[in-house]
C-alpha cells in the first residue's frame, strides 16, 4: 500500500522586488523543484513518506534566476517578482491553503520599506557604524572634572563616620527582643 502524500509547512514573505518561500521538512536537500513564472512544484520523500505541492503565484516570477539555500531542516528559496510590486497575496486564487502560512521571521510590511526610505533619503546609514572622526566630547565649558570635585569634599572618598546606620554597629538597639517603651 502506498502513503498518501503529505503538504509540508511552507512559510512565505516578501519585499517589493522578491518572495521568500521557506519549505519546513528535513532532510529536503535533494528535493525536486520545477519554477515557472506562474507557478511552483515541489516533491520529496523523507522517512519513506512523500511530500509535494502546486502553487499558482499572484503574479509572475523570474523563474530562471532564483536562489536556493537548504540546510537539514528546511530549505529556503529566494523568487524574484517579474515586476517589482507588492502582492495581497501568494497565490492566484484567494483561498486558505492549510500548509501555507506567513513568515513571519522575513516579513516586512509595505509601510515599514516605505518609511526606511523616505524618512532620510540618500543616506547609507549602515556607514556610520562609531561615528570614526567624531572623537571624544571633551571638557563642558566651566565644569569642573571628576577629580577636583572629589578634592572639593576634602579628599574624602567616600562618606565617613557612617558606621553606627542600619545596624552595621555595635550600637544597634533597634531590636524587637526586649522590651518595649510604652510611656507617652
């Protein structure tokens, strides 16, 4: 008798420009995948159990030019968009598919891209890692540094005389013990 075929957990995210299609099964390394511009196939056998699955895609893909990484776990393969635009959805028909859920590890809303850009245009913000050039900040105008504010206090390091406060010394009569004044 054969197994039926099972749907492995497939996450999805996107950007403008690429989709993320994340295969949740292990041992998926040497799976077959056949990408078209309007859809995706993907069959593995894993512990003797065969996996697969059809997806038709919103809109098209650059089937030719995508990048796969897969590990023993998962396999991660990185589409890029025919044309560069934010879906509503992955696939064609509107529909729940219940192997098919939102990446969430990948995701970035279309406000979020939006707001990185246009909030400081042309600027590379991953060049100012230290701020190098910038050097220190120097003395405040008229204040003072640490060492003649510690020459203030009569070169006292710390706060003397403190010996007897809570119950450090030997004149510690704060005890419940004994007995009580109870005169007004």
């Amino acid at each position: 008798m054969t197994s039926p075929i099972r749907h492995p957990v497939v996450l999805w995210a996107q950007r403008e420009d690429i989709i993320y299609l994340t295969i949740d099964l292990h041992d998926a390394e040497n799976a077959e995948i056949t990408l078209t511009p309007s859809s995706i196939d993907f069959a593995n056998t894993t512990d003797g159990d065969k996996y697969a699955f059809h997806l038709d895609f919103f809109k098209p893909i650059k089937a030719d030019g995508y990048k796969k990484s897969a590990t023993g776990r998962k396999t991660l393969l990185v589409l890029d968009k025919e044309e560069p635009a934010w879906w509503p959805r992955l696939t064609e028909k509107s529909g729940k598919l219940n192997f098919l859920k939102t990446d969430f590890d990948h995701w970035k809303d279309e406000d979020d891209s939006e707001d990185e850009q246009s909030a400081f245009p042309g600027m590379d913000f991953s060049q100012m890692g230290g701020m190098p050039g910038m050097g220190g900040m120097g003395g405040m105008g008229g204040m003072p540094d640490m060492s003649s504010l510690a020459s203030m206090m009569g070169g006292a390091g710390g706060m003397g005389g403190l010996d007897g406060m809570m119950g450090g010394g030997p004149d510690d009569d704060d005890s419940d013990d004994g007995e009580h004044d109870e005169s007004k």
